[in-house]
C-alpha cells in the first residue's frame, strides 16, 4: 500500500511512501503499521521533535526508519494524461 504524507497545516501533498519492511516476528497487521504510520507523520511534520525540515519525505524517511519499528521508502508517481 502507498501512504500519501499531508501537511497538518495546509493538507498539501507533500509526497508519498510505502512500507519495505514487516516484521513478521510480531504478527502486526497492516493496520498497526497504519497506526504506527500516522503517529510518526504526526510526531515529525506537527510537533516537529527533531531538527529535520518538517515538510521533506526524503528526511521523514530517514528519521522514521531510525526510530520506529516499521521500515518505509519514498514513492515517486508520475501521473499520466490522456492527450
């Protein structure tokens, strides 16, 4: 599943990751994953702890893998239309 990140202050999309790793040892479930997910998106852009930009995925990344348990990577799309 892919997870759109939205701003808490202006809702704009500011990227898109997905889950790489599961830790099959603990039996979560895709909704813990979620869970976990929202509270770290939280944590990082609304109550900014830490001294990272708060609106860059590229840095949510990396301060969410070294600090939860679920491993997430950043997702590019490209959106295509018809001509």
């Amino acid at each position: 599943m892919y997870y759109e990140l939205l701003d808490y202050e202006t809702s704009e999309s500011l990227g898109i990751v997905k889950q790489i790793f599961i830790d099959l040892t603990n039996h979560l479930s895709a909704r813990t994953f979620e869970e976990e997910l929202q509270e770290s998106w939280a944590d990082f852009n609304k109550l900014q702890e830490h001294e990272f930009d708060n609106q860059s995925v590229d840095d949510f990344v990396e301060w969410h893998n070294e600090n939860w348990q679920h491993q997430i990577e950043r997702i590019f799309l490209t959106q295509i239309t018809p001509e």
